[in-house]
C-alpha cells in the first residue's frame, strides 16, 4: 500500500448520475462506466465499485459488473464496496465472491459481527479489506459515535490485521477532526476516505489530518464518485470532463496529501 | 405478522448442503433448491436465501436465485439474508435490488451505520426488515455485547419500526439466556431466530423465550437449514428426507412455541 495519497474514482450505475447522451439501461450504464474506467485510467490509482447499483438491476447488473471489471487495466487497485458482513461459510461466500469470482483486491466490510466475520476476508493476504470504522452520515452518532464504539473498532481491526498486513478502515471526510483522531490510534492502516467534494468534507484538511507521517502502509485513498461527473451547467463531451475533473482532483490531492501517492 | 412460532427453512447452493445425486453446478444447485421448496411449501412459513451462496457463483448464481425465487409460492414468505448495510442512495438501491427486482418479502441489515441506513428499508411498508440484535457467533462478544450495545440496537430499531410496525430482530438462539432478555425491551417486534440445530441451541428453551405472550405482531421464525437436510447416515431420497425433518420441525415448533403458527 502507499505511503500518501491517492484518487480513487467510483463506478455506479445510477440514473442520477448518468450524463446526458446515455440511457439508463444496462447498456447505457456499461458504455458510461466503461468511458470514465477509459477517461481515468492513467490518472486514478483506484477504482471502486459500489455493488448496491449494480444489484438493483439484478442479474443482468452482476453481469454488467463483471464485464466492466474485466475492462479495468491491469495495474489499477479494484475495490468491491460492498459493506458484507456476516459469519461462518457464509462469510467465506461473500470474500469469494468478492475477491475471487469479482476478481477485487480490496473490499468494504462491515465490522458489527466481530472477528469471525473479519477473518475470512483477512484470510486472502494479498488482498486489502477496509472495515467501517466511522462514517459521514447522521445515523453515525446512533451506534459508532457511542461510547467510542469507533474507536473501539478501530484498534480491534489493527489488531486483527496484524498477520497479513493487510486491514484498513473507511473514515468518512466530513468529520474532519475525527479523522486526525482515528490516525492517532490507527497508526499506519490504510484508510479509505470517501465524502469530500459533493458530501461537503474539505480535502486539505482530510489530507491533513489522514496522513500517517510516512509510516510504511499508511496511505490513504481519497474517494470520488459524484465529483468527477459533469455538474448540470458544465458544457462539452461527458468523458472529457470526467477526466479534467479527475486530474484537477488528482492534482490537489497530491498537493494536499504528499508521499508517494 | 404471526403472534406464535412457526418454521423458516434455508435455501443455500452450498457444496457442503448438497446431497448425493445433485452436482455442484448451477444446474444441480437450482434442482435441489427447487427440490426443497416443492417438499416444504405446505410445511414451511417462510423460505430465506442466503445471498452470499448466490453470489460466489456471480452473476449466474444470481440469475439462479431470480429462478428459484420465482419458483416458491406466492403464500410464502420469502426473506432476503443480505445483512447489507449503508446509506443514502446506496441504501435505496440495496433495497430496491432485495424488495423490488427479487420481490423479497423480508429482508436482513446490519444496522451499524444508524437510522439513515434503516430508513430506505423501513420505507417499504409493507415488507418487514430484520435488523441483527444480537449474534450468536463468538465475534459478537467484540462489539455487539460491548456496553450493551445489542440492546441500544434493539431500542433503537423499534423506535425507527413504529410508523409501520415492519421492523423485526435477529437474535441468534445459541444465547438463550439472552434471547428471554431481548424480547423483555423488543416488545412486540417480530424475531428472525437462527441458531437451533446444527448450531446447538435449544429449541423448546429458545421458543419460550422468544415468545411475546401473543401480543400482537410478536411472532418470531425459526430458523432451518442444515437441520433439514440429509445428514450422512441418512438413507433414501434426499428430498423426502428434507420433507420429513421439515415436518419434525414443524411440529417440535407448533408445540414449544404455541402461538397462531
């Protein structure tokens, strides 16, 4: 993993997220993400899925997701996010399906289950599996932000990543001063940051406040779905302006966040 | 929903859950799911998919659970084991993906993200959502039974089921001294209960503790998978022998947990 920051841009079929020019149908939505895979591909370090819109075209969806997986260049890092979470063989399942049948080399985990839901991710040490530690969203404050349960979540995915090497933790950018305060305890886990530019986080203030001071691992991803997309009043080809705003994102953030990107 | 106990039986293409005669292909998966719903329709109340033997066989596996959903009678209830968990748009299309396009009648989340990530599940007022209380793997000592967060989880789930009475719980009944407790502050929300069986908790110890003392809505399922399937002593056709331990349930069900069943 790296030791700075990075761009990792989203891939979701969602009409509201659907240029002119395309249609939303399985066909529109695999020409689109195709085109931005093809816009970015030398200036993203990653891409990452978000599963729950391609399931909501069902079958068809998980097809169109694994031909669109298929067209990402070799040397590109995929993440699956699909917040799994759940014990046993049934466990096992969902990290085959992700990692081996998907073909990702990280995926999203949600942590609630505790270490046995964990293990069969953190079982393929050559994969990255990045837990939910403490998001961007209201709801946050019903169960993470109690009693420190991020906290909490946090030094017990450090601990059950040690062996491989090879746990990191989601930390959403619109709570700014927290994510200083996960680093602190987080050492040098990787972080996968989304919520900075259409969720409102500030990114020199993430960049900041995420960075491991070069701790070998500690580098963080920087996520973007909705802000490398053409807005309502930008003029001009889709694809062109995905890949402007994504050098302008991959400019700042190297800026902002150093290392070895 | 029921005020009494009743059967849920498990549709898993697992290798392991598979019997003899039946190969581990799509083919063979779907003609022994199929299979199982043709012995239990008339025995069980509800059928539960685990989402995760789908997906490890991707878009095909998929494509199968479209097949054998449509293939289980209309009076049944049908539950989506997804145990997805997110937020915002996301969450809406996760929902839309298990309600609309499988056409579950019930489905399973992880609560962790809090009330925005229940709510586009909670929408649907007429399909019910369990959300996971308490677990009864051994990772659930790591944070669900920390500072008694099971119990927050449970307050605040029926808090968020009141508009439309369609929240409900999963308790696993490998706890039974817990199962009694969570039902004294889950009033009468309905309960998903795996865990009996195979995993080893009692079921005429676990009926009397989940029930609700019929108050309305209180009805919990009991949950079946590998306890209705041939185990390796077990001679003769592999369907009549899910039929027949499907019954036995049944039956060990009705009486323990009385109730409208």
């Amino acid at each position: 993993m790296r030791t700075g920051a990075a761009l990792s841009v989203g891939l979701e079929p969602a009409p509201d997220y659907l240029p002119r020019g395309y249609e939303p149908s399985i066909e529109g939505y695999e020409a689109f993400l195709r085109g931005v895979i093809g816009a970015t591909a030398d200036i993203a370090a990653a891409f990452k899925f978000n599963l729950a819109f391609f399931e909501s075209l069902g079958s068809a969806g998980w097809a169109m997701l694994e031909r669109v997986r298929s067209a990402i260049p070799a040397e590109a890092f995929v993440i699956a996010d699909a917040k799994r979470g759940d014990i046993g063989t049934t466990a096992k399942h969902y990290a085959r399906a992700l990692f081996e049948h998907l073909g990702a080399d990280a995926a999203t985990v949600n942590p609630l289950m505790g270490r046995d839901s964990a293990e069969p991710f953190l079982a393929y040490g050559d994969k990255a599996t990045y837990f939910l530690a403490l998001t961007s969203n209201p709801g946050a404050g019903d169960f993470l932000m109690r009693d420190g349960l991020y906290r909490e979540i946090v030094e017990r995915v450090r601990a059950w990543g040690c062996e491989h090497r090879n746990a990191g933790i989601v930390v959403g950018a619109t709570r700014g001063e927290k994510v200083a305060e996960v680093r602190a305890f987080a050492g040098e886990m990787a972080m996968l940051v989304p919520g900075v530019g259409a969720q409102g986080g500030d990114l020199e203030t993430t960049c900041a406040a995420a960075r491991s001071d070069g701790s070998p691992g500690g580098g963080y991803l920087i996520h973007v779905t909705r802000g490398v997309l053409p807005g309502k009043d930008d003029k001009g080809d889709a694809l062109e302006i995905v890949r402007r705003k994504a050098m302008e994102w991959r400019d700042r953030i190297a800026k902002a966040g150093g290392g070895a990107g």
